[in-house]
C-alpha cells in the first residue's frame, strides 16, 4: 500500500459556505422530536452537485445498524464507536486516536506522528524501526523519567545468565530449570550457543561449556568454591536468519517476509 499523503485533505477551520436559505427553526421540516424511519433511506447527489447531509448541532447514533460511505471521505471531529468499527480501506488520521477496546487491522497502518498503547501490544510478524526505547517513570528521581535503548544484533541472539557456586571446583547448571522453561525448551528454541564465565571471588582459572540445556563450569583446582557468573547466548532457530544488509527502501527489506 503506498503511504499515505496528509497533504490531500484539508484539517483546518472549516468556514461556513453553505449559504442556506432558511434559519434556525424554519419551516423545513424542523422537528424537535425524534424521527423514525422504517425504510432506506437514499441522499442523491450529482457528479455536478453533491448533496450533503449536515447536523451542525447534534450527533449520528446507529445502534443497531451500520454506516457506510463508499466511495468517498468522511471527516469527522469526534467518532465514538462503542462496539466495532470496521474501515475496508485506507484511513487517514490526521488528529488522535483512542481505542478502549480490541482494534483488529488486516492491513498496513502508516502514521506520521506518535503512536501511544497504554496496554499490551501483540505483533505476529516483525517490528521494524530505526531505534527501540523504554520510557518509564524514574524510580528514583521524582518528576523525571528513564530511557533505556534495546541492545541490537545482526542474529537473534538470546540472552540466559545468572551465578553459581562451586562445590569441589565444578557446577552444573540447568539453563531450562534456571530460566523457568520446560525441559527442552532451551534445545528446541537455540542454536549455535556459546558461554561466558568469570570468577567474581577469586582468582583460580575456571572453563564453562554447554552440552544440551546443561551448562558445566569448572575450576582448575578441584578445591575451589568461588562464585562464578555465567551467560549462556543461543541464536533462535525457530526463524530465519535475516539478511543484514540489501539495496533498496525500508519497503523493500526482505526481513518484513522471512523474519516470522
């Protein structure tokens, strides 16, 4: 879908023009009461001359039905949609948008400005950007607020760590168990892994080495019972490896259809 172009409509101030030949409670079919209609109801315009329908004070409620404008553009200052709102085609948003419930979108969605979700956002494909923060309220310094940066990778490549002690110069560790993952789950999910130790109370020479899920760290003398940290990191292969680098625009990144 090409971008969107912000530049075709028009959100300023919109003056009155209209020049309509009766005021305020003319004889127009003017009605203070509610108006039933039981049928269709059809407004025909001309390619010459649109016809418009227009409520300058007061709202349109559908409570049971649907509204449907096909082909055309709509603009609205506020649209509260207390069920579903179904949109077939492009939208542009040239103000804020506020969804309390599920938004359901089968196609692109290009914004030009901020987008905020105060709750969870769930993505089964990609997310694609330039850069990737935290923002949190400081938990220290009050009236400020923190930002962290994602630490980025050519490989996605995750992350396991934590301490261990030794007993009698060796240790072995269960990255599943110690992670909180089902037996297996580690193996399934990580390829091409590597550790990382280092003797955080003394200085006797230590190895780690991964074999499965079990990670085995051991010191070069059998009577060492220092603390060690260890990091594990394993590529996931349950996706395809991305391509780093390619020629083109942002729409032509052959990530967006391999990395799933």
């Amino acid at each position: 879908m090409a971008e969107s172009n912000p530049n075709s409509f028009d959100c300023g101030a919109k003056e009155d023009v209209s020049n309509k030949p009766y005021a305020y409670k003319d004889n127009i079919n003017y009605s203070e009461d509610p108006t039933l209609i039981g049928s269709f109801v059809d407004v025909l315009g001309t390619p010459d001359r649109n016809t418009d329908i227009e409520i300058t004070h007061g709202s349109v409620r559908v409570y049971t039905g649907n509204v449907l404008v096909r082909p055309g553009i709509t603009t609205v200052q506020e649209l509260q949609v207390e069920k579903e709102l179904y949109v077939c085609n492009d939208t542009d948003l040239m103000s804020k948008l506020h969804v309390e419930g599920t938004s359901h979108l089968e196609g692109n969605v290009t914004t030009g400005g901020n987008m905020t979700i105060g709750g969870f956002a769930s993505w089964s494909g990609s997310i694609v950007a330039t850069s990737k923060l935290f923002d949190i309220k400081h938990p220290v310094t009050d009236g400020s607020r923190l930002s962290h940066v994602c630490v980025e990778a050519p490989r996605a490549d995750l992350i396991y760590r934590g301490k261990t002690t030794l007993v009698a110069g060796i240790s072995t560790i269960d990255v599943n168990v110690g992670n909180g993952m089902t037996t297996g789950t580690f193996e399934a999910l990580c390829d091409n892994v590597q550790c990382f130790t280092t003797n955080e109370t003394g200085w006797t020479a230590i190895k780690g080495s991964v074999d499965g899920a079990l990670l085995t760290i051991q010191a070069k003398t059998s009577t060492c019972t220092d603390t060690i940290s260890w990091m594990v990191i394993g590529e996931r292969k349950d996706i395809a490896s991305i391509q780093v680098e390619y020629i083109g625009t942002k729409e032509d990144n052959p990530n967006l259809t391999t990395l799933t």
